[in-house]
C-alpha cells in the first residue's frame, strides 16, 4: 500500500558457537544450560551465576584475559530448617531456605498468589532471627497494585530476564493469557537486545 513501510524482516539468532564474538553473544538471548554447554566446548568454567557465566564467555569468544572477578560461590543451609506448625512468631534460624513449609505458611496467609521472588528469597537468607510476621510484612511491603496472580512489585535482579518480562508484561497486559505471555516472550527472546524494550 502506497505511503505504508514494509515491516523488515527479522534477524535471525545466530548458532552458538565459537565463532561468534562476544558483542553478538550479549546481543541475544541465551538459556543458561545453552552458555554451559558453550563453555565446556570453549573449555571455560561454567560455574558461578549466570551473568558471570556470561562475562567468561564474552572474554573468551574475544580472546582477552577472563575477569578477575571472583566467582559467587553458591550459598549452602546449614542448621536445622522449620518445619511443623510455624505462626508469625516463629524466628527464622540461620541458613534456612525458602521451603515448601514456609510456602504453605505464606499462601494460608496471602493466597495462592504468593511467589518465592528474589525479594523474599533474599529476605529469608539475609534476616535470620527475624521473625515470620517480619517476612510477612516484608512481602506485603515489596508488592505493586498488581492484580491478584500478578507478579508483585519488588525489584527483580538481571539474571531473572523471564521474571522481569512477565511482570512488565502482566502490568501492561492486565488481561492477558498464558498463552499470549508465552508468544511474547517467544518473540522477545528472539530479538537482539538492541531492538528490543527492556523488560
């Protein structure tokens, strides 16, 4: 139709593969098993988190000296973990996860809305002595005017791309289906970083 731009055709996302550069591997979307399996092949460590996963890779492909940042070792509990009939006075020990018997206490409490995000997550590892009224609070605090069954509001940390683009996609699309979700995200992975909204 005159006076209307054909929309242009979308790149394609590259093979994983030595071959590409390190610039083109940050431009797309990649599953953290698909970065593993990278580095074995490169002979990279595959430890650490994800985004520093990332950056040995990023080194690598571009034949520069690996970060020197230390690799974040990996949290392991110690202790005993609660378990039982748990109330909102009782103390979360040192070391304890984020359990299915906490999740049962916090769904009797909030609804099956109630996620273990990185905000409570974090929470449960990082206020020992704390008590589970405190936690509680603690969710209610960090959650936006989202609809019930919508993500909540706290900050999502980088790594967790998936959980960020589904709230944002939630906030904009109140509606919305599973099924659309699962489109969108299928495009938006698909897209290079750099012609794509943040999530």
């Amino acid at each position: 139709m005159p006076g209307v731009s054909e929309p242009s055709p979308r790149e394609a996302r590259p093979e994983l593969g030595p071959g590409l550069t390190g610039a083109e591997l940050k431009r797309w979307y990649w599953l953290r098993a698909e970065l593993a399996d990278l580095a074995h092949r490169l002979g990279v460590s595959a430890a650490g988190s994800k985004d520093e996963l990332t950056a040995r890779l990023v080194a690598a492909l571009d034949r520069e000296s690996p970060p020197s940042n230390p690799i974040t070792p990996r949290r392991t509990s110690a202790g005993p973990q609660l378990s039982g009939v748990l109330t909102p006075e009782t103390v979360i020990p040192p070391g304890q996860r984020s359990s299915q018997a906490l999740r049962r206490f916090f769904e009797e409490r909030v609804g099956p809305s109630f996620r273990f995000d990185g905000a409570m997550r974090a929470f449960i590892r990082d206020h020992p002595g704390a008590t589970l009224g405190d936690a509680l609070a603690h969710w209610r605090a960090t959650r936006s005017s989202a609809g019930p069954g919508q993500p909540g509001g706290s900050a999502i940390a980088p790594q967790f791309e998936l959980n960020r683009f589904t709230r944002q996609w939630y906030l904009d699309h109140p509606g919305g289906t599973r099924a659309e979700l699962r489109a969108a995200w299928q495009t938006y992975r698909e897209t290079p970083t750099d012609a794509r909204p943040r999530a």
